[in-house]
C-alpha cells in the first residue's frame, strides 16, 4: 500500500434530520440531531484510513472544545494526524447540514480555521509527500494553497483533484492532475457542459483532457460514474442500487476509496467499480464519518447479490 496524502478541510457536522428542507422564511420542526467531524479533507482522509489506507492528513483547525474529539477519532481511524495544524485566530470550520427523508441534504460551510491553511505551512510537510504515492485535494481550503501544493509536489506523486466546491482550476494545475474527480454540478460550472448523457459525459471529460489532465472520473450520484483517460473511450460504471438514508459523504467516500484501492496498483476502471460500492454503501447510514464503510463492510457488501 503506498501512503496516500490527503491536504484539506476538517469541520464540526451539524446534522439536521427534517421532513423536507425549509423554503425562505418559514421553520420546520426537525426529526433530530446530531454532531459529528467532517469536512471533505477529513472525510476522504477517513474514508481512505478506514479501508486501510495509509494516510496523512494536512489540515488547520481552532482550539474549540470539539476539536479534541474530533482529533481523537482521526487517530482511532488510522490517520497519521502529526500534521494537522492549531490556530487561535480562527474556530474550527462548521457546517450545518439538512437531511431530509429521502436522504438528500442541504449543507451551509463556514470554513474558520480551513482559511488560515497557507501554502507555505504545506510546502513545510513536503517530506510526507516525498514517498507518498497519490496526494489528494479538495477546494474548501484557500485556492492558492490547494494551487501550490499541487504544483510543488514531486513528479512521482499521482495528484487527484476532488473539485469541490467548483471553482476555477488554473491551466498549470489542471496539466498537473493524474486524476480529477468532479460531481455533475461541478462539472458543469467548471466545462459548462451538463453531464446528463453518456455523449454529454464524454464531452466534458475530453474539456478537462484537452488542458492536460491525464483521467476524468464524473461522479453522477446513484447513476455512479464515468471514467475517461487520455487517448482511451469513456466508460459508465452503474452505482449499485441502494435506499439512501443521507448523501452526505458519498462523494467523500468515493473519493477516499479510489485513493486507496489506486494506492495499491489497481487500474482506474477497477478502483472506480471499488469507489462507487464505497459511495452507495455510505449512503445507507446517516452521518458524514459514521457513514463511511470499514475495508470488511465494504468487501461483504461487494459479495451480497446485486
């Protein structure tokens, strides 16, 4: 297994159980509620950790009360955590997240201490990158950060961008990228190409192949993914068929797992079949980290009839 380095956010979930989400104006009463760590850096961090990935973890967080909690479960999950940075400036980042009774969520960010991550204080742990063999990015850390360590990190290292939430990719960093792994939405508002056909897939696929990103992997919710590499046809990889209990981190998941099963030398098509199991499977229990499967969960699940 090679290490996996994972530079992001780290929050404290809110999680709301309602109905339905609220319309402007108006309150609902909820079902419950719960609190839990999350933010995608962590969330792809544990869901890798968890599958038995061997991750490091780069990320800033405050010196709220929470915070130590959520460190723990780091180190429970199998994270090398020495990495992750403290700050007085700014509280841990937050997030409120609707869950509604169909599993689909609604989610407010507010990043605190995720927008104190400089790229300098990355570029300081450029040694866990120096043997690492894939390192993995999101956007809820500042983009000259995300930009720079992308940038900076060796040759050898496979870089996978989780664009989320979408924003512009400069052209230097997208020629970087062995991987990017953008939803519908995001691949929409970074090609302005909806994804909503395989021909439609292809097309936005080949936009971030043209500038030099070497694989596409589109996430496209419980229709599961389509995978495209240089100078290779698309392929549409179904997501099994689930009831879902909360989306959260299905994306996270997904993510988490395709580091992994990479890291240990499987082609795209297989670690992305691997990744969309990961992906369904978490959207059967509620919670952002709770939810994410452990590598037996996810080898049984793999073994029950579709």
């Amino acid at each position: 297994m090679g290490k996996i380095v994972v530079v992001g956010s780290a929050n404290i979930d809110y999680v709301f159980r309602v109905r339905r989400c609220p319309e402007a104006g108006e309150t609902v009463h909820g079902l419950g509620w719960s609190v839990h760590p999350g933010g995608k850096g962590a969330n792809q961090a544990v869901a890798a950790a968890k599958l038995g990935g061997r991750v490091v973890f780069v990320a800033k967080v405050g010196l709220d009360a929470q915070t130590e909690a959520m460190l723990e479960s780091y180190v429970q999950a199998g994270i090398h955590a020495d990495t992750i940075l403290r700050t007085q400036a700014q509280p841990t980042g937050a997030a409120a997240i609707w869950v509604d009774e169909v599993g689909q969520n609604r989610i407010v960010v507010v990043g605190g201490a995720n927008g104190e991550l400089t790229a300098d204080e990355v570029r300081r742990t450029t040694d866990n990158f120096a043997d690492a063999q894939i390192a993995l990015f999101q956007h809820e850390t500042p983009a000259e950060t995300v930009e720079s360590a992308i940038l900076g990190s060796p040759p050898s290292v496979r870089v996978i961008l989780n664009p989320a939430p979408a924003r512009t990719v400069p052209d230097a960093v997208l020629e970087r990228l062995w991987l990017i792994t953008p939803n519908e939405s995001e691949a929409q508002a970074l090609t302005g190409i909806a994804p909503d056909s395989e021909a439609a897939c292809s097309e936005a696929a080949e936009w971030f192949l043209r500038r030099g990103v070497r694989n596409v992997a589109i996430t496209l919710g419980e229709r599961g993914c389509w995978i495209q590499g240089q100078g290779k046809p698309g392929l549409l990889l179904p997501a099994p068929k689930v009831d879902p209990v909360d989306t959260t981190a299905a994306g996270d998941a997904f993510n988490g797992a395709l580091a992994v099963f990479l890291a240990e030398g499987r082609s795209l098509e297989e670690a992305a079949r691997w990744a969309n199991r990961a992906g369904a499977l978490s959207t059967t229990r509620p919670g952002a980290q709770p939810s994410l499967p452990t590598r037996a969960e996810l080898e049984a699940y793999a073994r029950e009839p579709a």
